[in-house]
C-alpha cells in the first residue's frame, strides 16, 4: 500500500531518516488499514502510495531530524485524525510511549485497532482537546505534545501547551504561510517560549515549517477556554 522498500528507502535516506525493513512492513500495514477504514469513516484524502509514504509518513517523521525528542519519552498527540504524526512517530521510534487523542469516537476505535494489530501499545482517548487538557491525568503530564492539524498556531498553542510538562516541548507541523511570531501572545501567556523553527520542502516539493514551543513555566489554571471563547478571541 505504499512505495516499494528501496523506493521508500531512499525517500526517507534523502530526507536525513533511516528505514529499517521492520518498520517498511509496520507502515505497509499501516496504510493498508488506512485504505481499508477509509472506505467506511472519512480518515483522509491521500489514499495513493506515494502520498502516504510521503506526505502522511515522511512528513510526520520530520522532527526526527532535530535532537529534540529524548529516549522514552511520553507523547500526546492532539487531535490526531488518522494517527498522524502519532503512529508514525511510535513505529520509528518504539522506545516512545504515545497517546493518541482525538475528539471523533469512530476515529478513535481506528486508532485503537491499528495500535491492538501491530502491538504499539498506544493509548487511545476519545476527548475534545480542551476537556482532556483539564483533566488531572492527562494535564502538564507529557514530555511532548504534537499537533498536525489546520488550526493557526494562537489557537493550537492554547490546546495543546496545557499537555506538556515543565522542560517539555510542543511540536507544530505547519505549512509555510504562518508565522510563529503571530503566536506570541499566546505561548508566552501559556508558559512557553520558541525553541526552534525549522523550514523543510518533502520531497515532491511541498513547502513545511516545524515550530517548537518550550515549556518554562507552568500554564495557568483557566487554559484552555472553551472553544467559542478561544475561536472568538484568540490569544
């Protein structure tokens, strides 16, 4: 279901990453149930072999290339969707204990199967992001938090900053027209500060940018506000 291995080998070889023949075979799998969920729950738009080797693997492997993420450390992924970057992060690296969290209880029972099926040993939580960052189990309890989705990066910062302990990161996969400047405010409100932002192009020549926020202090107790208030006036 995806590139042929020395084809996928090289993609990722010129993209700074290693693909061992192991992992070649749990993201083949991966995406085959991907495909095959895709038929009867809306999981993504980029179905062909290429695409998900490239824009959905490849791309969500990108902080990989960084010295930013410590041996065993404790992932969350905000509104995961399809697993991304999440799955692919925990087939690289197995040693990363990973939850996955998204807000779609049919999303989540996917998630739940790809992580039972190969043996990841993920957790998988059914929750909007604003419930799950209150909750005393799951808030400031993360060495990383990562998010792939399409919300400007004020908004995301107040979702997912409240996960990540102190000393921790906050992850941003973003296409290149934002400017992590714009969340100023917000980081700063929530207890964080920019570390790095890194500019890459995949291969077939889509521009990306990964912002990383680093947690210095402790997030207020009234973040995250509830959605309208957040969307109404963002940080």
């Amino acid at each position: 279901m995806i590139l042929p291995y020395n084809e996928a080998e090289e993609m990722f070889r010129s993209f700074g990453l290693c693909l061992s023949e192991d992992m070649y075979r749990q993201f083949d799998a991966y995406a085959e149930l991907l495909v095959e969920w895709n038929e009867k729950i809306n999981l993504t738009a980029i179905t062909d072999a290429q695409g998900i080797t490239e824009k959905h693997f490849l791309d969500s492997l990108a902080a990989f290339r960084n010295d930013i993420i410590p041996q065993n450390a404790s992932v969350i992924d905000v509104g995961t969707g399809a697993g991304f970057p999440g799955i692919p992060m925990k087939i690289y690296r197995n040693d990363l204990k990973v939850t996955l969290l998204d807000s779609l209880n049919k999303r989540v029972n996917f998630l739940s199967e790809v992580s039972d099926r190969f043996s990841l040993g993920m957790n998988c939580i059914h929750s909007r992001a604003e419930d799950g960052a209150k909750k005393p189990e799951l808030r400031e309890k993360f060495d990383i938090a990562t998010a792939r989705a399409v919300a400007p990066l004020p908004i995301l910062c107040e979702y997912c900053l409240p996960y990540v302990n102190v000393g921790g990161c906050f992850i941003a996969l973003k296409g290149p027209n934002e400017n992590a400047k714009d969340s100023f405010t917000a980081y700063r409100t929530l207890g964080a500060e920019i570390a790095d932002i890194t500019e890459y192009q995949l291969p077939c020549g889509d521009k990306r940018q990964l912002v990383v926020y680093k947690k210095i202090k402790d997030t207020p107790a009234k973040y995250p506000r509830n959605p309208s208030q957040i969307d109404k006036k963002p940080l």
